[in-house]
C-alpha cells in the first residue's frame, strides 16, 4: 500500500467559507465564515489526475429565535 496524500493536492474554490488541507486529508470549517454557498467546489489534483468535488456550506441567517414550549430543560445522561 502507498501512501497517495503525498502527491496529492487540494484546493478550495471559496476558502473563506471551505477550507481544505493541501494534501486532501481534511475539508472543514472553522468557525470564521460569515455566509453560506451551494456548491462549493474542491479542487483535487493527483499527479496528472484532476477532479472536483463540490459541498453546501449551511449558515444560519442571525439573529437565531428560539422558541422553547417546555420552559425547563432537561438533560439525560447514556453511560
């Protein structure tokens, strides 16, 4: 077996709303964006091979309104 992120390399459309490691590893975010986009599109390159991806950045519009019926929380524990 061979390790393949070692000629890998990623790269992203948008990357203040998607980041991307550059040897394709791991896609997040971060916690910095201030917006969603559909299809945000990776760009992957291996050796000579070339491909995409794309994925949905979800931000939810601000300020978030929350409307609780049951005015006391409960927390239950799974051990």
């Amino acid at each position: 077996a061979q390790d393949v992120t070692d000629q890998s390399h990623c790269s992203s459309a948008e990357p203040r709303l998607l980041k991307v490691s550059s040897t394709c590893t791991t896609i997040f975010v971060d916690g910095s964006e201030l917006r969603g986009l559909a299809n945000v599109f990776i760009h992957i390159q291996h050796k000579k091979i070339r491909a995409g991806a794309s994925f949905n950045v979800w931000f939810p519009r601000l300020p978030i309104t929350v409307w609780a019926a049951d005015k006391t929380l409960n927390v239950s524990y799974i051990d």
